[in-house]
C-alpha cells in the first residue's frame, strides 16, 4: 500500500486528521454539519484581528474533505461557518482536502459599495 492510499483511506474513515477525538470538530458549513479544522492564519500573523476601514482584516483557514462539497468552492464566494457569513479568499485541493482560506467583513457594503 502506498502512503497515497494510506493518505485515502484516513479521508475515508477519519482515522487521524478528520477524527473528532484528536484533530477535527463538528462545525456547520453551509448549513451542513461537518467534521473539518478551522485554523487562523499563521504566514501572517500582523494582519489577524485588525480592522482597516470598517472591514476585518484577518484571514483564517478551513480544512475540510473535499466530498463535503459537491464542488471546489471558488474566491469571492460566501461561506457560512457556525452561523457567521465570510467571504472565500482562497481555495486549493489538497490530496482530498479543502483548504480554504476565508475572511470576515463586518461592513461588506464598506469594502464593496456597490453590494
């Protein structure tokens, strides 16, 4: 067996990454309750929890098995984590895992006027 199957076979069964025990927690995305891990931004850290014109300004990161999605959710999107809206920043396909990189606006209509 190669560390790729290995790697598949954890996605499918939830053996390390995506157990509820170690690593991951239950958290609503979209509607839909899901076994995923929310991490904050750690390339920098400078811009985490600023606010920059009414808008705030920190990134964070959700990582979630891609089959939890019927597609690879794409930049400037909404996404609804535990009830709260953010917008998509970034999006990449890790060997079945999501990561993507999210953002709050507390004043959308400040960062984009003609919302």
């Amino acid at each position: 067996m190669t560390l790729k199957d290995q790697m598949a076979d954890d996605l499918a069964d939830g053996a390390v990454w995506f157990n509820g025990d170690d690593f991951a927690d239950f958290h609503e995305v979209n509607g839909k309750k899901v076994l995923c891990e929310l991490g904050a931004m750690r390339s920098r850290p400078e811009k985490i929890g600023r606010m920059i014109g009414g808008a705030w300004s920190g990134s964070s990161y959700l990582f979630v098995r891609a089959r939890e999605f019927s597609r690879m959710p794409r930049p400037d999107e909404p996404i609804f984590i535990d009830g709260v809206r953010y917008r998509i920043i970034n999006t990449m396909d890790d060997i079945g895992v999501y990561v993507i990189e999210y953002r709050r606006y507390d004043d959308d209509k400040i960062r984009r006027p003609d919302a």
